[in-house]
C-alpha cells in the first residue's frame, strides 16, 4: 500500500472534496461538452450534405442550358426556393433576368435583377462586391430600356463602386432625359476609367453625338 504525505494525504481530501462538492456541475459540463462536439459535427455534416446537393442542381441546371427554357425556369425556381442565400442562387438569377429580357418582359427582368442587388445591397459595405455591381449595371440597363432613366439613375447614384461601365450608363440615362451635359461628363469620366480599346471607341461616338 502507497503511504501518502501530510501533503498529499491534504490534497486527495481536498480533490475529494471538490469532488463530492462539484461533481454534478463537472458532469453536467462533460455532456454539455460532449452534445457540443455532437451538434457540431452534424452540423458541419449537414452544411456539407447541403453544399454538395446545391452544387449538383447547379450542375442540372447548366447541363438545361442547351434544353427548353421552360426547363431552365423550374429548375433555377428550385434552387431559388431551397438554397436562396447562395451564390447558386444569384447565378441562376441572373439567367432568369436574360431570360426575361429576350422574351422582352422587362418587369420580370427588373424584378430578378432587384431581388439579387437587395440581398447584396451594403453586405460587403464599401467593399467591391462583383455580384452587387453586376446586378447594379444590369438593372440600370433594363431600367433604361423600359422608360424608366430616372429609376435607373437612383440605381446608380446609390453605388459606392463607379466603374467605366456604371459612368457610361449614367450618361446613357441622362442622354435619354435631356440632360446633355450630365451626360458629356459621365461619359468623359467613362473614358478615363476604361481601358477597352472598343469600348473606348464607342464612348466617343456618344460624345460626338452630343456635340451634334
């Protein structure tokens, strides 16, 4: 038999002690703990069974690309409904709004592009977000094609990213309300920001047109 110190003969009675005192407390901390490590583990096996579900209806609706529009609108309302605050979401979206566009319903087309530059809208603060801008340019564009340059310019005006593209549509906007020398400095500062040959070469015949 192992002969204990004072010291330890001390130690075992206050461990003891402690013992008789907190062990419902200890115990209740142990499952606690173990329910935790369990939640998270389903958890992060949940998230991973929901990645991987969201990609593969992805996959399905890039492989109905080449298929009946019908198709591509069943399944982009699918991953819309199942898995709305994803990039998936977005993307599909964005179909939906081309769609739109060429069957020349330019309500529905605006009302997909709004719903993606809402959710984005401020979530990245001041940061560029490339979806939000997207969404941004896209509208203003449909906006502009249905009569509506004022709402498209409040699109705009709302953006803390001026890109080359979003200074061009401004002025496209402006041009469309009369405001030709708004319009003469939007494209000009178009032209400074851009660095597309092309595109370059089309905003000059806008401010040729305006000096008309």
């Amino acid at each position: 038999m192992v002969k204990l110190s004072s010291t330890e003969e001390e130690n075992t009675e206050f461990l003891s002690s402690l013992w008789d005192k907190y062990k419902y407390l200890i115990l209740l901390s142990l499952v606690l703990l173990g329910a935790g490590i369990f939640g998270w583990e389903s958890w992060s096996q949940n998230r991973l069974s929901n990645l991987q579900d969201s990609a593969d209806m992805y996959e399905s609706f890039v492989n109905s690309l080449n298929d009946d529009d019908l198709d591509q609108k069943v399944l982009a309302d699918q991953i819309i409904k199942k898995y709305p605050n994803t990039l998936y979401a977005d993307l599909v979206t964005f179909h939906l709004a081309k769609i739109s566009v060429e069957e020349e319903d330019l309500n529905k087309a605006e009302e997909h592009l709004m719903w993606i530059l809402q959710r984005h809208d401020s979530k990245w603060g001041s940061d560029f977000d490339p979806i939000e801008a997207t969404a941004r340019l896209r509208l203003a564009r449909v906006l502009i094609a249905n009569d509506n340059s004022n709402k498209a310019l409040e699109i705009i005006n709302e953006s803390e990213n001026m890109s080359s593209s979003l200074h061009e549509v401004k002025g496209d906007a402006e041009e469309k309300l009369g405001s030709y020398e708004e319009a003469k400095l939007s494209y000009l500062k178009a032209l400074e920001s851009n660095q597309s040959q092309s595109v370059e070469a089309i905003l000059k015949m806008k401010l040729a047109n305006l000096d008309i």
